[in-house]
C-alpha cells in the first residue's frame, strides 16, 4: 500500500475512532451502559487497525517526507481530536468503574451487617435470634 493511502485510511480510522469515543463517552454519561457492547467490538476492531496503521508508519518514517503538507495536516488535526476524545473517554470509563465499585462495596457493606447482627446458634441447633428473611444477591461484574 502506497504511503499516501496508508495515511488517508489512518486518518479515516483515526475519526471513525472520535466519533466512536464520543458516543461511548455520552452513552457512559447517560449511564446507558447496555448499549455499549457493540461499541466495545467495534471500537477494538478500529483500534487494531489503528495500531497497525501506526506500525506501518513507523517501520518507515522516511516515507512521510514525501506526502502532501495538507494531509499530514489533516492527520495532525484527526489526532488531535483524537487525544481529546481518548482523554474524555478515559475519563467517563473511570467515574462508571468507581460508580459500579462504590455500589458494590455498599451491598457489600449492607450485607456483612446483616450477618454481623446475628447471635449465632443454640445447643439444639436452631438460630439463637429471631429468623428473619435471607437475602440473596448476585453481582455483575461487567461493564
């Protein structure tokens, strides 16, 4: 592949990437956090190809010394764009990750003071304090 259309396609994913990233920073923003699985799959697969956009590049950076000036500008603009969108999405992946941490410790600390209240057993085997009702709880992980 000619440098030229290596460096149109690089700059192609390059915005691809943004828009993605702003959609998934907006989703996590509205906490539509069930809609981000297909922008996961496909901002991993955009993200490959960016990477071995990059490669290329730099397996052969003499080669850039022949592009047109407006282009590379252009790429300098997509990346731009880029480290803003990669900073704001790095920034709502954080507040929903400490968001899904903060509510897991809180089950988590309502459910050790459920146990904690309880006066253990009798010698016939039977709960020495008033049987109240179980609590089950399943967690998710996933976000």
């Amino acid at each position: 592949m000619n440098m030229t259309v290596q460096i149109e396609d690089l700059k192609t994913v390059t915005d691809q990437l943004v828009v993605l990233m702003d959609r998934e920073t907006s989703l996590l923003r509205e906490h539509r956090h069930d809609d981000l699985r297909d922008l996961q799959v496909e901002k991993s697969r955009l993200a490959h190809i960016y990477e071995n956009h990059l490669r290329g590049l730099r397996e052969r950076p003499e080669n850039l010394q022949n592009i047109k000036p407006d282009l590379l500008e252009g790429l300098k603009i997509s990346n731009v764009a880029f480290r803003k969108a990669t900073q704001s999405n790095a920034l709502a992946l954080k507040a929903a990750m400490e968001a899904n941490d903060h509510v897991l410790r809180a089950i988590a600390a309502a459910a050790a003071e459920l146990n904690a209240n309880g006066k253990g057993y009798k010698r016939d085997g039977n709960s020495a304090t008033k049987q109240k009702a179980g609590v089950s709880i399943a967690l998710d992980r996933e976000l």
